[in-house]
C-alpha cells in the first residue's frame, strides 16, 4: 500500500496538497469533494502515476527545468523568461468576459484556431464560485472559461482522462503553478503503463497565482457578504488596495477586508514558491505597472518562456489578435521582486514544516 501511504503522509496530512487534480482520472482510487483530495481505497502500488504526477511529491526542479528549457533562458527569479509583454485581447467581447486583458482567452482561441492545439483543459466557473475542469474544442467554448476562481478545482483529472481516450493529440493545458509544473512532471514520466499518454499534450498556458482558497469557506464568506446572492465576478486589485471585490449581478460592488480573506488560503498554497507558473510555454497575470490599478486592470503582463510561447505571441501580433503597449521600465524588476517575495515565504514555511534547513 506504498502509493497510497506516500501520498497520504508526504501530502495530504502535513497539508501540502493543492487540489490540482495530477492524480486523479487515472483510476478509481482518487477523488475530489469541493476542492478536497480524496483516497477511496487503499493501493497496493508500490509506483505509479499519481505519485509521479503530484507537484508536491520530491521533484529535483532544476533537473526537470534543464530537460524543457535551456539554461541560459532561465532567470533565477522568474524562471524560463524570452520576454515580458503588457497585452490585452483586441476583440472587446472577450475582454468584457475577462478578468482583465482576456490576454488568455485570446491566446487559446488563437492556438486552436491555427492547429497548434486541437483542445484545451481549461477552468469553468460561474462568478468565480464552484469551478470545473473542462475540455473545450470550441471558441464559444473557451470564451465561456473566461474569468478567474480563486477556488482550485481538480482540472488535471480531465487531462488524465483526455489524454487516455486518445481522441486529441495537440492538448492544451491551462494552469496555475502548481498545475502546470504537475503537467510538465507528467511530460517526463518514464513510467512503462504511461504509454507516453503526455505525448499528447500541446502547449501549456500558466497564470500568475499567489494561492487559492477553501471552497466551503469562500462560498459562505461571499453568501455573508452579499446576502445569499451569487456573484458576477470576483477579483483581487494590487496589494495597497487590500481587499477582495465581489461584484453582484447588476454591477454594485462590495469589498472585503482581506483580514477575512487570508484565514481561508488553502494549506497547500502557503509552502508555494512559484507565482509565476515557471513551467510553462507561456505565463500571463494581471498587469501592475505605476499606471495605477485604473489602467492596469484592463491589461495582462506575459511571460514567454519557450521559442513556441514566443511563436504564438508574434502570430497574436501579426494577426491582430492581442493589442501590446511598451513595458515601463521598472516593471521587470518590479514582477522580479514579487515573485522573489513569493519564492522566500513559501521556502521558509517549508522550513518550519520540516525543520530541515
């Protein structure tokens, strides 16, 4: 019962795992229930995939990085880096669907549009409440994905199962870090029963996260706040702002201290030192330039990191697809320390956790 014990004491219990969902869809044994891991049944496994998938099993990173990105690409604070970009989708039914620039939406439309993906795994939610994974094969279909939750739901469970049908061979994946880097584990799995099943994954999209929240709790703070009603959107402005904004159907605005916020961050989130999804073609967030949160909101900042990440970005430029503006010049650096700040917290929390320096 080696796999099931690995991941239940390496993960589970010390508070580790994420939600992404790298272990299920494989078999029957694992689960989800409102965002939560669930092992149904013991396995007798000494190896396999859901051990070689999960993001928070032992991972030598910098091997991992070294097989998919050449070494003088990498930044130590950022990761793979080819260029930064501040873009937004040119089509405003996108960006109105948007959680800022539609930057995303844009870019996998775009990517299945042009046969460079034939599908994509992508997160559903309504008002950024009760997320799921799916498989869009369609525009409508992804532009219906549009948005952010800030609850994880297990995406890579429909990964898993997309990837044995066999039906596609050129899947997209979009992820936050700990989804992404999950993706690129199972790219370099040499496990036999495997069958190189990752083959089949195309490009991989990251989003920028600084971590996710408990389901049962976000879902009765927002009932709390907006008095039963389901939000339109939910989004977190810069850190000055302080504050988590819940948008009614109707367009009124209620804003909630993040002293209420920060209690519900999921365990695993805090022992995170990615904010940037440094395994990935290519990694896009919300702007945050001295333009001020007005300005920026409508934008997306985006890290290329592959030569087909760079690709897709020139395409998107040539077709008329994404609308670009010049960097400001301390935006680098200024991306370069939050993802520093992000990497430092979430190594000394591990350190406390193990007590291993």
């Amino acid at each position: 019962m080696l796999s099931t014990i690995a991941l239940d004491t390496q993960v589970i219990r010390p508070g580790l795992c994420t939600g992404c969902g790298a272990c299920q869809g494989l078999c029957p044994y694992w689960g989800s229930v409102n965002g939560r891991t669930v092992c149904y049944f013991d396995c007798e496994r000494r190896d396999g995939r859901c051990q070689q998938f999960c993001p928070r099993m032992p991972t030598d990173l910098e091997a991992l990085r070294d097989r998919f990105f050449p070494a003088e690409t990498v930044l130590p604070e950022l990761g793979p880096f080819r260029g930064l970009y501040l873009t937004r989708a040119a089509d405003s039914d996108i960006r109105g669907r948007s959680q800022h620039g539609g930057t995303m939406t844009a870019l996998v439309e775009l990517a299945l549009q042009e046969g460079l993906i034939d599908a994509a795994v992508l997160t559903r939610s309504k008002g950024g409440l009760k997320p799921e994974g799916v498989l869009a094969a369609a525009a409508e279909e992804v532009r219906a994905c549009s948005g952010s939750s800030f609850q994880a739901p297990p995406t890579l469970a429909v990964l898993n199962r997309a990837l044995q049908e066999d039906r596609y061979h050129k899947i997209g994946v979009v992820g936050t870090p700990c989804k992404t880097l999950a993706v690129y584990k199972m790219k370099a799995a040499s496990l036999p029963e495997n069958r190189r099943y990752a083959d089949n994954i195309g490009l991989v999209f990251g989003l920028f996260c600084g971590w996710g929240l408990d389901w049962d709790g976000l879902e009765d703070l927002t009932a709390k706040r907006l008095d039963g009603a389901f939000p339109a959107h939910m989004d977190i402005p810069p850190s000055k702002y302080h504050s988590l904004e819940l948008r009614k159907e109707g367009g009124e605005t209620v804003s909630v201290n993040l002293d209420e916020v920060t209690p519900l961050v999921r365990s695993g989130c805090r022992y995170c030192t990615d904010m940037t999804a440094e395994f990935a073609d290519l990694s896009v967030g919300g702007a945050r330039t001295a333009g001020g949160w007005e300005v920026d909101k409508g934008w997306n900042q985006v890290i290329a990191r592959s030569e087909k990440g760079v690709e897709l970005l020139e395409l998107a430029r040539k077709k008329g697809v994404l609308e670009y503006k010049d960097i400001p010049a301390a935006a680098l650096d200024k991306l370069k320390g939050a993802s520093l700040g992000k990497k430092r917290t979430g190594g000394e929390n591990l350190r406390r956790l193990s007590e291993d320096a």
